[in-house]
C-alpha cells in the first residue's frame, strides 16, 4: 500500500511529541532543520518537502517493514528467533592488557574495532564518547587510540548517527558503526533504502551492535547524576547483571551506587517500545554475559561479521570460548520477553491490536508476542 | 546634505524641508541644537551639525529627545537661543519635561520644538499626531504649508517664543519634510552668542529667574496669559490666509503638507472660483476670530488634514460657542467620513471628497491605469521584501537566536524594539519577535515576563535592542531586571551606528555630532558595572553565539546582557572593501532536494542570495553581495564557497 510521504512535520508529531524519539540521531546530522541538543531533537525550521523526506524514513520509529528489511540484511524475512538471525554465538573476551582494564566487560567491541581499523577494513568507526562533562556524544575514531577513548559505557542514549550523516557525501572511508538496537534498525533501513545527498551508506562495512534492554535519558538522568555526584571524578558506569539491580559509578574515590529502580525513571520512554534487545541487523552484536565478568556474550550475524570474529580469533585478538547453554537459554528468554513487553506496550499505546505504531510484522508473530 | 550656510541672501536654494527648518532657526540666530535621530526629523540636526563648527553654534546627538530637549531648555535658561528636534514619538519621551517647561517659562533664548510627524507611519511605530498633545500641554504651535514657510515660520517662531517666553512647536510632516523645493534666503545674523545664567531678578520682566513649575495655580495662570498673547499675534499671522472667491460652494480648511494636496485637487476639479481654501499655519492656540470671519464663506466646510481631527475638533468647538442664532456650517471631514481617519492624504483623496461633497463627477484617470502603471514598474524591479541588508549583522544575530530558542525547546521568545531590528517581526528575523511598543519598550516587558517563575513560567526572555536604543531608553530597565532579580537576556546589537536613522553616532561610537572625537561610554563596563553577567559575541560566528545564548537561557540568576558586535555593513562597506567573494558551487549545491531545501534562499534569505528556478540551484548576486561570507556556515552541503579578497 503506498503511503503519503511524510515529513519533519510527521516526524515530530509521530515520533517526536509522542515520545517514541530514541535519538539515534538518524535525522540530524546533514539536515539544517532538526538538530540534537540535551536529549531532545529540535525542529529548527519548517522544512517543506513532502516527497522525499530521509528524517522521516530512516527513523526507527518510522514505520518498518521488518520482512523487508531483514530480506534485505539477510536474505530471509523476519524470523521467529528471539535473538534475530543467528549465524553463530559465543562468549569471548579481549586479549590485550590495555584494552581488558579499558572494557567496560570483555572488551571485545573494542578489539573487534581496533582490529578493523589495523587490518585497513575500516578508516574510521562512528562511537559514543563519554565527554569531559560525562555526556554521551557522538564521535568519529580514526585510530586505535581514538577507539580506546571510545571504551565504556554511560548507559544514555547518544545521537551517533548524526555524526555518520554529517560525514561529507564524497568522503569514500570505510566504516564502522557501534549502536545501540534502534540505530543498527535505521542503519538497517539506510542499507535497505540507500540515503541521498549523504555518505553512501555502502561505505559502511561493518556495524557493531549493542545489546540493550533500555537507555536512559541523555537529559534528565544527566541531571540526576549532577545533582548527586561530582561529574568530574567520575571513570565509569556500571549495571552489573542481574540479581545485582544496581547502579554503579565509579569514581576517583570509590564507588557509588543507585538502586536500579531509582535509575529506571530516567528510562527513555521509547524503550518501552523496542522489540529488539540484541541488535538483530547488526553484523556482530555484543552483550554481557551474565553471572560471568570479564566476558562478552558475541553474536555473529553476518558474513562480515563471521569473517571479522575468525580474523581476531586467528590473530589472537579475541579469547573465544562456548556461551554456557544455560547463558543461552537465558538470553534467548530475556530477548522474548522484551518483545512480549514491547509489543503490549504498543497496543496499549495504539489502543488497537492492529495498529503497531511503527512495526510492520507477520500477522502471525504478531499474534504469537501478544498470546 | 544641502549647504544650509550658504550667505547669499535672496537667492533661491533647494532643500528639504528639514534643512529649509534648520536655516530657518540658522537665520534666527540659534546657538544650541540638539536632537535624537528619528525619521522623519534627522537632517535638521544632522545639516545644522554639519555646519555647527563652521559658524561657532553647538549641536549635539543626544542620547534621547528628552536629553535632547533639555539641553535646549539649558541653553535657553543662559539665554542662548535652542531648538530641539525629534520625530512624533520623542514627544512622548520628552513630554514629562515639557509638562513642566511650560509651567516654569523658558530663559532669554527662545526655545523653539521641532516635533516631525510621519503619517501612514511610513518609518515609525505609529502615526501619533503632535497637535492635540501641543494642545493638552498648552504649547503654541505651528505648520508649515511650504519648504519657505518652512524656513520662514521657524525663523519667526524663535521671535515669538522668546518674546512670549514658553516653548512653541514647530510641526511637520513626512511630505514637508524629505520633500524638496525652493527656499529664498534670508540673513544670518552677525551677532556673538554670549551665554551667561542670569541670577538677578528682573523686576520689569514677569518671569522670576528660577526656572521652575512652582506655585503652579500662578505658573498655570501666566501661562494662560502667554497663550492669549499668541492668539493674538496668530489672529494676524501671514501664515494663514485664504484664497479663493468671496462666496464659495465649499470652504476647505487645511494646513501643512495637505494645503498642497488641496491646492491640487482644486486645480484638478478647475474649482477656483467655486472653491474657497482656508490655510492656517498657526494651529494652537486657534486664530477664532480669524476662523470665525472665514467660516461664512460657505454653507460647507471640509477639513483636510491627516491623522487627528484637530483642526475639524478645535472649529467645531468654536463654532459650538457661536450665539444660538448664528447660522453654522455643515462639516466634513473624518467624522462625516469624507476624509480618511488614518493615514497620509494624497490629491486624489481630496478630490474625492470635494467631488462627493459637491456632487461632482470626476474620473481621476483610466481605473485600469492605476493597475497597469503598477505591473509596468514591477516588471523591471527585482522581486525583494523587506529585509536587512546583505552582510546585516542583524540577520546572523537573529538566526542564532533563533536557533538557541529552538534547540532550548522551552518555547523561548524575543520581545523586540525599536530599529532597523524591528524588522524581525518578519521573514528578515525569522518571525523571532512577538512584542514590539516604544523604545526600551522591549526591556520593560522583558522584566516583567521574567519575573513570573512563581506562577509556573518558564519560557526564556530575549529582549533585543540597537546600541543606540541601548543608551536612549534601556538602561533603566537593566538596572531594574538586575534589581529585582528578573530572568531575562539583554541582547544588545553593537553595530556601532544607529543605523536606521543614517548612521547617526551615539555614546558607543566614539564620536560626536559635530565630527569630533570623544570617550566611548563602553556598554559592557556600564552593564558590568550595574552587576549584569555580561558576554560579548561576533554575531557572525553562529555556533559561538548560539552556544552563548543557550548557556545564558540555562543559567538561573537575574537580567543577563549579550553583546552581539559587529559594525552596520553599510558603514563598514563605506570604509573598506568586501572581505570575500562568494560564489555557489553549483556541483554541491542541492537546491530543493532533501537535506537542504534552499535553506538559504527561502528561510535565510539574504537578499544577495537567489533562487536560479531554471537550474535549481542557488548563486550569488554579485550586486547585492557584500561579501560578508556568513551564508557559508549555514549551508548544509557546503556548496557556497567564499575566497579572501
């Protein structure tokens, strides 16, 4: 069924004003009119397009064809796998010294990054940087050193697109993206529907996707920390996995910790609404692993994904080891029920099972997460 | 600016009306002159500056009408005589001093006011009329109908305030003003000023030497007195006459620049000889008996002037004294609804209403010509709307602005004032500005909306004024914002002239009226010095000031001042050349497509950018461009590329 298209108008009345906005920053970046500032993505202008709006279309919140997409990405529609397409998953930890005291777990995203960048399969990475102020901002590494500023992280969401759209579009780098699951869905909807007047998203070899049961707000729990921390001696944020239900925040002096349930007001209200918690368009995607430290749960998607993992394995990067079955059996439970939730959620918000705001699914599966 | 000194008495010169008025109080023997620009008054200072140094007279660009018009007063007060010039809306500044200058009498100078009036409100905030405040203040005044009279009268009007020893106004308008004719010259007098405060009582003389309104029911009575004394010269004035035949079908009366409109629309009709027009030139206090022998030319009586109905009100309120038997005319004018109550008049308008009146018809021309004389202009004048200039610090300021209030996404808002940035209300300021009243009006209502956290506001406060508006008007209210604690920004544009008006300079400017150097008063050390935090910006550099504004919109604390300096580009195009040229590079350039849409060309719109509908592409009028190169930070593509001149 062919659509009206829609436009930045849309885009903050659908997106924007219902509060369904991730700031992935997927329309900032190349477009004067909408810009990030302090969590919040502003409308700076009317733009007057109707026929072609890019802000409008690659964002995840934006109506999505997972078939399609996934057709796309992997060649097959969308599965029934709670943890997406799956080639293989393991668990696995970083063999370099620095970048294991750097990591906020195993540091394998960092490794698999740095390796990238050494082996010439990239030019540059586009990162999340946690600022001197201890905000999240977008940042674009062109060298190992600049990746290993990029390690850890401060659990907010941060516009990273807008960085990769703001790459000149005759820039021809190599890259790579690290993001959080609704960023690899607009990547994934980039890779399905190529931009115009913007880098070619052809250039982008390689995207590292984040596990993530939510975000939190780049704005008000900013705040919060403020208010109860001295920003400026903080080295690094931690939620432990469960049964800890912490947060922690370590600083120069010790660590403090926040009861999760006091964190989890300051959750982006948009999570509630996000079916994916292992970046299933990802090429590798990276996670935890529970009642594990010191190791990543690693998730290979993707021909390019199975080919970097081999490749650190083969130089030595990565330690690669079996994810335990029972570990397996956990996340796969843990990435149902954020479906589960998600699509209720969606309901709830719609009023109507037949309206999924953004998300277009086979009827059956549909059916099968709100059973 | 014409030459106002010339010594060639009777010969003919053309001026303006301004400079035929500042001859006029040349020839009287004026000392002091001092204004604040505003048009349609600036080139009677402005020409009497010019000339100031040359024939030993001081003048000065005060900081506003009110200092202005009480320099004068000092001056009069040491017997040295002193006009003060403003444009309508001073008279509201200056009109507490005045309320007062007339109940205290001025000195042996005579001080005479020059108040221009702009109809239409052709470069103001409002068409206020001065007539009826010169009225309720009980201040002669009087009108010019010509550019002599306009010298004439003001020459003769120096004699007869200081022979009545209170202020006289001397009122014009827009048309009188900038409009030019022919002007014969008069002697400039020889004599020496010599200016010394006279603290001796002069028993002959009624007017004590302290110059105060107190005991005020004495002053009021004196002044009174004074009035009287000018209805009685005004009853044989020759700036009122009639022309026209003994019985007429219809008595016009008018004055000023309409006197010329009615003139032209009788010699339109051919109505001479059945037409009467009643000029006056001295229009408070009235002429009654004058008046009063007219008013049976005719059955019918039309009033033509613009703005107020004070000539239609002050007839009919004689004609209402009239014995119950006498026979009264019937008037027209704005209440009968012959003549517009708004607004300039023009010929045509007064034809109109003679016609109707008369119950004639007349067919000015083809109705089609009108229509087709103005499709014939447009067709060869480039499509522009009212905007600031190419290179105008004021857009870059108000684009950041705008900027800042929407990434602050607290629905933020400007409260405007007074100045070329008034047009911000606008496309030129990206509809930034919601309030707009008087100068420092802005400010004011800034301090007030900054005040009101208590009942759940929190909408940032821009308030935006000139640097010359700064200093006229503004001061007060940052002192009080800064007082009271009061959360609003005071965005002040230094473009280092006040502008609008023609560069006038002002106390940031290092420069007098009279071409001489002098102190810069720095607005930052003033508003550093009240307490104010206070950051200085190159409103050129967007990201800077926007990051500025933003930083200041989230600070808590009391009135906050933002500098955004950067010189006029008119001024700074007349001392050097372009920093760069600007040209589109057309590879780049998107146009419409997605990820631009003529940003450029249809939000930002600098008049020295264009829209190439055939290309779909921008490009640079190399006309218009004055090589600022601030639109290559705006354009999202990259595609304006400025090179170093």
């Amino acid at each position: 069924m062919a659509t009206k298209a829609k436009g930045c108008k849309e885009l903050v009345s659908e997106v924007i004003e219902t509060r369904l906005c991730a700031l992935c920053g997927a329309c900032t970046g190349n477009c004067p009119y909408l810009a990030y500032y302090k969590g919040r993505i502003a409308l700076l202008d009317n733009c007057s397009r109707t026929d072609e709006t890019q802000c409008y279309e690659y964002c995840p919140r934006t109506h999505i064809d997972m078939n399609a997409i996934s057709q796309k990405i992997f060649g097959m529609p969308y599965g029934e796998n709670e943890m997406g397409t799956v080639k293989k998953v393991f668990m696995a930890r970083a063999t370099d010294t620095i970048i294991k005291k750097k990591a906020q777990y195993g540091g394998v995203v960092t490794a698999l990054l740095s390796l990238a960048l050494a082996e010439g399969l990239i030019d540059g990475a586009v990162l999340t940087k946690t600022s001197d102020d201890k905000t999240p901002a977008p940042f674009l590494a062109q060298s190992v050193d600049d990746v290993l500023q990029c390690a850890g992280s401060s659990y907010m969401a941060c516009p990273v697109l807008g960085r990769y759209n703001q790459i000149p579009k005759e820039d021809s780098s190599q890259l790579g993206i690290v993001a959080m699951p609704c960023q690899v869905l607009s990547v994934a909807k980039m890779k399905a529907v190529p931009p115009e007047n913007r880098v070619s998203i052809d250039n982008v070899k390689l995207v590292i996707g984040l596990f993530c049961t939510w975000a939190l707000s780049p704005d008000k729990f900013y705040q919060f920390l403020k208010e109860n921390l001295d920003l400026s001696k903080v080295k690094k944020f931690d939620i432990p996995p469960p049964p800890a239900n912490r947060f922690d925040v370590y600083t120069l002096s010790g660590k403090t910790s926040f009861p999760l349930e006091q964190i989890r007001k300051f959750t982006m209200p948009t999570c509630a609404y996000c079916l994916d918690m292992t970046s299933e368009f990802a090429d590798i995607s990276v996670g935890s692993v529970e009642g594990t430290e010191g190791w990543n749960t690693v998730i290979t998607r993707t021909d390019a994904g199975v080919d970097l993992m081999e490749m650190a394995k083969k130089k030595g990067k990565l330690q690669i080891d079996k994810l335990p079955s029972s570990n397996l059996e956990h996340l796969k439970e843990a990435a149902l029920l954020k479906k589960k939730r998600a699509m209720n959620e969606i309901v709830k918000k719609s009023g109507d099972k037949n309206n999924l705001l953004y998300l277009g699914l086979s009827p059956g599966l549909t059916e099968k997460l709100l059973a | 600016m014409a030459n106002i000194e010339i010594d060639a008495p009777g010969t003919s010169q053309l001026f303006i009306g301004n400079e035929a008025i500042a001859r006029g109080a040349l020839e009287a023997g004026i000392g002091f002159a001092a204004a604040y620009p505003g048009t349609p008054s600036s080139e009677i200072l402005g020409s009497l500056a010019q000339v100031a140094k040359k024939i030993g007279i001081y003048a000065e660009w005060s900081i506003n009408e009110m200092v202005a018009m009480e320099a004068a007063a000092g001056a009069s007060f040491a017997g040295i005589r002193a006009l003060a010039a403003m444009k309508q809306n001073g008279i509201n500044v200056v009109s507490d001093f005045l309320a007062n200058l007339v109940m205290s009498g001025t000195g042996k100078g005579g001080l005479v006011l020059v108040s221009c009036d702009d109809p239409s409100a052709i470069s103001s905030s409002n068409e206020q009329d001065t007539r009826p405040i010169a009225k309720w203040l009980d201040i002669p005044l009087v009108e010019p109908g010509d550019f002599q009279e306009a010298k004439d009268m003001t020459k003769w009007l120096f004699d007869l305030a200081e022979e009545l020893g209170t202020l006289c106004i001397l009122r014009s308008v827009t048309r009188i003003a900038h409009a030019r004719g022919n002007v014969k010259l008069g002697e400039l007098p020889t004599k020496q000023h010599k200016a010394h405060f006279d603290q001796i009582h002069d028993l002959k003389n009624v007017m004590p030497t302290t110059f105060m309104p107190l005991p005020s029911s004495l002053r009021h009575f004196f002044l009174h007195m004074k009035l009287d004394k000018a209805r009685e010269k005004f009853e044989s004035s020759p700036f009122n006459r009639y022309v026209g035949p003994d019985k007429a079908d219809l008595l016009i009366i008018t004055s000023g620049s309409c006197w010329l409109y009615s003139q032209d629309a009788i010699e339109a009709l051919k109505l001479r000889d059945r037409v009467g027009i009643l000029k006056l030139g001295t229009l408070w206090p009235l002429p009654e008996r004058f008046v009063t022998e007219h008013l049976n030319k005719s059955d019918k009586v039309l009033f033509v002037e613009e703005i107020d109905p004070f000539l239609e009100r002050s007839v009919m309120e004689l004609a209402g004294n009239f014995p119950s038997n006498a026979v009264r005319p019937t008037f027209y004018g704005k209440r009968s609804g012959h003549i517009n109550a708004y607004g300039e008049l023009n010929p045509d308008m007064v034809i109109k209403a003679v016609s109707t009146i008369l119950g004639l018809t007349y067919q000015a021309r083809d109705i089609d010509y009108g229509k087709k004389a103005e499709a014939l202009v447009k067709s060869s004048v480039p499509e522009r709307s009212m905007t600031f200039c190419a290179g105008c610090p004021h857009r870059a300021t108000f684009w950041s602005i705008k900027n800042a209030l929407k990434l602050d996404g607290r629905d933020g808002f400007v409260t405007g004032d007074i100045g070329c940035y008034s047009l911000a209300l606008g496309p030129a300021g990206f509809f930034q500005v919601r309030t707009m009243h008087c100068m420092g009006g802005g400010a004011g209502v800034a301090n007030g909306l900054g005040k009101l956290g208590q009942f759940g506001f929190d909408q940032p406060v821009i308030a935006v004024v000139g640097d010359s508006t700064f200093y006229h008007a503004t001061i007060p209210a940052l002192i009080n914002g800064i007082y009271n604690q009061s959360k609003f920004i005071l965005v002040i544009l230094d473009n280092s002239a006040t502008a609008m008006t023609g560069f006038q300079p002002h106390p940031g400017t290092g420069m007098t009226a009279m071409g001489e150097p002098t102190k810069v008063v720095s607005m930052e050390a003033l508003c550093r010095s009240l307490g104010a935090h206070v950051e200085v910006c190159d409103p050129f550099d967007f990201k800077g000031t926007t990051n500025t504004l933003l930083k200041m919109m989230a600070d808590d604390g009391g009135a906050k001042v933002a500098i955004m300096r950067r010189q006029c580009e008119l001024v700074r195009a007349k001392k050097e050349k372009s920093p760069y040229k600007v040209h589109v590079d057309i590879e780049k350039c998107i146009g419409e497509d997605c990820g631009c849409d003529r940003l450029c060309t249809r939000i930002f719109l600098c008049p020295g950018l264009i829209w190439d509908k055939k290309t779909g592409k921008s490009r640079i009028d190399e006309v218009i461009c004055s090589g600022c190169g601030v639109c290559v930070d705006i354009c999202p593509q990259g595609a304006i590329i400025r090179e170093a001149v």
